[in-house]
C-alpha cells in the first residue's frame, strides 16, 4: 500500500526537525555548503571573543615564542581541549594537522578558527636596495607611454613596522608608476578591501598562506582542506558581527584571532563576475595547493568572478624567489607582453622553481618540495586596458 505523499513529507519534516535539534553544527554544515545562514548573535560574538582572547593570550606570550614546534603543537591543542571544555569550542571539531603546523577548530556557534604555530616572518634583515633584482633599464626605456592601467599591491605579510619585505615593494610601486602602470599599497588589508579588487587591472596578493583542515557534512563527516589566504585584520566583536554571514558559511575564517578568507569568499563576493579583464597575481604559500594535492579551488573561483588569469604558487615558496618572479613578471608586462610570456621570461631568470633559485644562491637547507608558478586563465591577458577612473583609496 503507497503511504499519501503529504504524509511522507510531514514524516521527513519532522526526521529532519529532529537532526537539527539534536545535532546543530549540521545545520551550520549545510550553510557552508550554500544554504541560508542565520545572522551571528551578540552572544555568539562574544563567546568568540573569549576564545581568541584565550588563544592570544598563549600565542602572543614569550613562553610560546620560545617553544619548539612540537611544544607549540601541543600547547595549542591543550588551550583549545581546556576551551572545549568550558563549551567555547566543539571538542569533536579540533584537528591537528601536524605537517602544516595549524590545529584547526569549530568555535560553539559553527564558525571555523585555527591556531597556525609556525612562524611565518622568517626574513629579519634590513632592507639593502642593491639586493633589488636586477633590470635593464634601457630595455624599460621601450614600454609604452602613456596610462598602461591600474594596479594594487594588497601587502598584508606584516604590519610595515620595522619590515624587512615593505621596502621593496614600497620601491616597486614608485618604478611600476612611473613606468605608467598606475600602482597603490594596501598596508592594512581588510576582509572588505579584497571585496574591491574589481576595480584594478592587475591585484597583487602578497600576503601568507596557508593549508587548512576541516570537517564538514551532517551524519557522515568528512576531513577536507581548503587554500587561505591569512590577513593582519584583527577580529573584534563589532567586525564578527558585521562580517557574520560569512564567517558562518566559512567564507572567512580566524586564525589566531585574524580574519582569513577562503575560496568560497572570492567565489560570493565576485559572483556576478565584476572581476572582468583583471589579472590576479598572488605571492600566498599554498595557493594552489601542495605537491600531492593541487587544489585549484582559489583560482577558479577568481576565474568564476571574472578574472581573466590568475598566477599562484603551489607549496611554501622562498620569500626572495617570490618577490624576484613577482617584479621580472611585472616589468614585462609593462613592456607589453601576455601573462603567459611574462612570467616565462621570470623562471628564465630566476628558476623554474624556488630550489632551483635557492641552490644557485648557495642554499645548503633547502625545503621539502619546491614551490613552482601555476597560470591560469587567459594567456595572452595584458593589464594595459585601465579600467573606469579609480574612486579614492585613502591607504598609502
């Protein structure tokens, strides 16, 4: 005998009524996964503000500074076990990813955090301009004249004080718009600073990066790990509120109480394809994955939005290596060569990977795996078309 259809449906209302009551992370799961989130509340905010403190107060203290990696693993997972169990954090949700130095979680409200424990700042030397990569000035006297179009250097690797990086890309702003490629520093990246990458022809994201580990699915979890890239936004309990749709669908996440976005961010915010004809040129670690586990996530979702190439790293790369490809690839495009060509023109130079780079400079400690360019998109995009007048941005 067929049970009436409205009583089937009536009956699967009421299992699913009571999944949700019973399990109330899987609700957060399946907005994650595109569903409609309900708003964060002040309660939740402040809850998380009470772990991020908690977890500043171990990462920023000298104790933790001077443990090993090992030590600071095992401190991070102790304070997050300690916060679990006051109901800050779902016990079930903590994941250590030993290999990536990151121990992952769940705030009590479904929101994703991490405490990353490598230290990411391994350059301490000043600044020496004759260390700049060498270029043929007279081979730059050939570039076009004129307004070659629009670029920004969303620089979020350190706050600027004392940096041994800043410099240098201070220097090649003032190069880069002076060769007419119209170029601007952003030195204190925000969440809502990369909703506005639309309006440059070329976005630079020079920032870290990292591997991120989760679990995600209702009955049947699942680990899976997503590319992020990791800002110096501070979180707070007005910034949480206001950025709380899409902390609670893991758009943005926080590590070590610092606002970080996902793919899933880029593939929200430019949906409607606004990032039409802009080239993305990203120096993040694990941009694009690691060796065994290329993950294209972050660059097709700059694609879905309109970008027409987008150029990135797989595995942790050498700072140096990266800001060398970075200004070689920058210049040529300058002289008016595709993407495609440019960045050729920069392994030629520089390596095909960053091993290649390190071992010729007389590097005996080289890292795990080299961390080599991936190009994506249109080969043959050239960021020469500046785009409508640029509204004004009041960050040096």
């Amino acid at each position: 005998m067929k049970v009436p259809y409205h009583r089937f449906l009536s009956a699967l209302c009421a299992v699913c009524f009571l999944i949700l009551t019973l399990f109330p992370t899987a609700a957060l799961a399946a907005q994650a996964d595109g569903l409609s989130a309900a708003a964060l509340t002040s309660e939740d905010a402040a809850r998380m503000q009470q772990t991020d403190d908690a977890v500043a107060a171990l990462t920023d203290s000298d104790g933790f500074t001077a443990m090993s990696r090992t030590e600071r693993l095992d401190a991070a997972l102790e304070q997050l076990e300690q916060l679990a169990a006051k109901g800050l954090v779902s016990a079930r949700s903590i994941l250590v990813d030993e290999e990536n130095g990151m121990v992952s979680f769940a705030y009590s409200c479904g929101v994703q955090g991490g405490i990353l424990v490598d230290d990411l700042d391994e350059e301490n030397t000043a600044m020496n301009l004759s260390l700049l990569p060498s270029f043929d000035l007279q081979e730059m006297s050939n570039a076009p004249r004129g307004n070659l179009g629009s670029a920004m250097i969303y620089y979020a690797f350190d706050n600027t004080v004392n940096s041994s990086r800043y410099p240098y890309y201070s220097y090649m702003k003032g190069f880069w718009t002076a060769m007419g490629l119209n170029t601007r520093i952003d030195t204190t990246v925000t969440v809502s600073d990369l909703r506005r990458m639309d309006r440059y022809d070329l976005c630079i994201l020079s920032a870290h990066g990292a591997y991120y580990p989760y679990m995600t699915g209702w009955l049947f979890k699942q680990l899976r790990t997503a590319p992020i890239i990791l800002l110096t936004e501070e979180s707070s309990f007005s910034k949480d509120l206001y950025y709380g749709i899409d902390l609670l669908t893991h758009r943005i996440i926080k590590i070590n109480g610092r606002y970080c976005v996902t793919p899933s961010f880029f593939k929200s915010t430019y949906r409607f394809g606004q990032l039409e004809n802009t080239i993305v040129y990203s120096e993040t670690c694990e941009f694009l994955g690691v060796d065994d586990a290329i993950d294209l996530s972050m660059a097709n979702a700059l694609l879905a939005g309109g970008a027409r190439a987008v150029v990135g790293y797989v595995n942790n790369v050498y700072t140096v290596y990266s800001r060398s490809m970075l200004w070689d690839t920058v210049n040529h495009l300058i002289l008016g060569q595709p993407i495609e060509q440019a960045v050729a023109h920069a392994k030629d130079t520089y390596g095909e990977n960053d091993l290649v780079w390190y071992t010729s400079q007389g590097g005996q400690r080289p890292h795990a795996a080299a961390a080599y360019t991936m190009l994506l998109g249109d080969a043959s995009a050239q960021p020469i078309t500046a785009k409508a007048p640029i509204r004004p941005f009041c960050r040096s």
